[in-house]
C-alpha cells in the first residue's frame, strides 16, 4: 500500500485529537514529522515521528510529501506559503485564512506549483449533518424556504487562548472559528447566496474578540438561511432547523467525536468507532403523497472525521475528488469578509 509520508506542524489539541489519531491509524499514511517547539509529548503515541523545533526546521529536513498546517489561524497564510514554496502537499485546518486575499494567494501558488491544498473541514463528517443532508436529498420536504444553522456554546469565562480571544488579532472570534463551519455546511447544501446581513460583536465585552454572530443569507427563490452562535447559551437549541414547502425537519447537534477522541477514543480504520446513540436525536415532519401528515422521530448514522483521510489518500493515489479543496473554501471566506463588513456598516452587503 502507497504510504503518504506526512508531517503535523503543531502538537496542541487539534493535532492530538483531529490529525494525529487518523493519521496513525489509517494504512495509507505515515505520520513522520512533529513540530513541537520545546515539549515532546508526541513520543508517548508516536514513536517513530521525528520532533522539530519549528515548521522550518520540519520542512527544511523532514522526508515528507504531505504537509498538515493545524497551528493558529494567523500563521496559515505564512506556513502554507511556506510549505507550499517547499513543494509540499498541503492540508490547512480551518478557517482557512482570516481573509479572501491571502486564500486567493494561497490558492494560486497552490495551482503554480501543481500542488494540493485542501481545507479540513471536518465537520462535513459529523452525524448531524450527514442527516440533514439526506432528509433534504430525499425530498420530503419539498423546496426549501427557511433553515436555520446554529451552533452554541455555554462558555462565559475568557478561555485565555489570544489568538481566539484577543480582538486586537486579525481572524479571532467566533465568526472566524465555529461560524467557519457553519458557513461551509449553508453552502454545500445551498451554494453562494445572493446578499447577506450581518450582526457580529462581543457579549464579553469590548476587551474580547467576537463571540456572537448572526447572519441572513439571502438566496434566490424565497430562501433565506440564518446562521447563529453564542456562548451564552445553556439550554441547546436544535442545531438546525429546515423547513419547506411540505415539511420540516428539526435535528440536534449529537456528533460526539471531538469529546470521544478526547477521552482516548481509537479511531479505527474501516469500522465505526463512535459510541451509538441512545435514542431519537431528529424530528420529521412532514405530507406525505396523499397530503396526510407523518411525524416521526429520526436517529443519525454515525459520523466518521477518517472519511475526510480516506477521501485524501484516494485524491493521491486513484486521482478521485479533493475534499474540500481549497478553491471550493473561499466563497467562504469571502462570506465571512462580507459579514464582517456587514456588520460593522449595518448593511447588506452583495456577494
């Protein structure tokens, strides 16, 4: 079996738990390299990776092909330049950049240098929103007319982490953090829309970057699509809510595998390795042919973060689709320079 031999620019939670895990477990990879600038906590699991003191000094020595840039959304711009300049395959956690123009750079050189560059937009892999996906495949809901993306958390205290929380820095706040995903999920089920409007700002306070945003997508044919999030919300909303012109559908967020993988979880390659639900997480509601209504309690198939790996190793070795490449990413972006915009004007803003 073809071994892609990768290296992981960063040893902090995103590379312990959404990176290095599948990397280790599936066949078609060899995690080689590790950045870690002054621990060595990787050598407990990863014995045969080689540590580095800096992407530097990774890119510079390391005999790697692909490139995974997980570190602060700050530095994507400097360290996908870089690896990309160095001849490697990149995979760069999102948010993507924190603007249109450095993606669009990016994406160039990407292209310039026959290389990849996919964005890991993982949550494409969630239980939740698989679901969603296939109820609005399968047409009972007829066209669609309104939905709602929400994504909260109940997190009042300042997490101390700057590059998330200081509004100083350029790509801090939640819009650029969780709205990223929530972006990515309104536009792979409904494309680009036509305007939007945008309120951003900090419940904190002014000391702290972003972290509510609500955003009106505005598409054609009557749709709209709210995207929201806040971290005061103790009492979970349905994550999203659909609604057309036969039915709705209400699904919660149960994706569970940031908090198993956390707590040890081994991702096992070509097995379900989450934990099954213990009951009902969707509601269905909707006319049937005989315009007699049906409503009934639905339950997710399990998610799988190792599809997005396996979804790389295939695009290397059989030539099959990229996922989320990063040209595909920045009409996100350029959403989340909109609302930016939008929000601070107090206007809507065409796409």
């Amino acid at each position: 079996m073809q071994l892609v031999k990768t290296g992981l620019c960063a040893f902090g939670m995103s590379g312990k738990i959404f990176h290095a895990p599948f990397l280790k477990e599936h066949p078609g990879f060899f995690l080689s390299a590790i950045v870690e600038r002054s621990k060595e906590e990787s050598k407990e699991k990863y014995t045969e990776a080689t540590i580095y003191r800096s992407v530097e000094e990774m890119l510079q020595n390391a005999d790697i092909e692909l490139v995974v840039v997980n570190t602060p959304v700050q530095t994507h711009f400097e360290y996908v330049k870089m690896a990309l300049e160095a001849g490697k395959n990149v995979i760069v956690e999102k948010p993507f950049t924190v603007n249109v123009a450095e993606a669009e750079e990016l994406v160039k050189l990407a292209e310039e240098k026959s290389l990849f560059l996919s964005v890991y937009q993982n949550r494409r892999f969630d239980r939740d929103y698989l679901q969603v996906q296939k109820i609005m495949n399968e047409g009972k809901l007829g066209d669609i007319k309104e939905a709602e993306i929400r994504f909260d958390r109940f997190r009042t205290e300042p997490s101390g982490k700057a590059h998330k929380e200081n509004p100083e820095a350029t790509g801090s706040g939640s819009l650029h953090d969780l709205g990223s995903h929530l972006i990515d999920q309104a536009t792979q089920y409904f494309g680009l829309p036509e305007k939007l409007f945008a309120d951003v700002f900090s419940m904190k306070g002014k000391d702290f970057a972003n972290d509510y945003f609500e955003i009106v997508l505005y598409y054609q044919n009557n749709l709209r699509v709210r995207l929201k999030s806040s971290v005061f919300t103790k009492e979970a909303h349905y994550a999203y809510a659909i609604h057309g012109e036969k039915g709705s559908f209400l699904q919660e967020r149960t994706d569970n595998q940031e908090n198993e993988l956390a707590a040890g979880a081994i991702p096992e390659y070509g097995k379900e390795w989450t934990k099954p639900l213990k009951e009902a997480d969707g509601i269905l509601n909707f006319l049937n042919e005989n315009k007699e209504t049906e409503r009934m309690l639905t339950s997710s198939e399990p998610g799988n973060y190792m599809n997005y790996y396996q979804q790389i190793y295939e695009f290397i070795v059989f030539g099959y689709a990229l996922p989320s490449p990063a040209e595909e990413i920045i009409k996100n972006m350029k959403i989340i320079d909109a609302a930016l915009e939008s929000s601070d004007a107090q206007k809507v803003v065409y796409m």
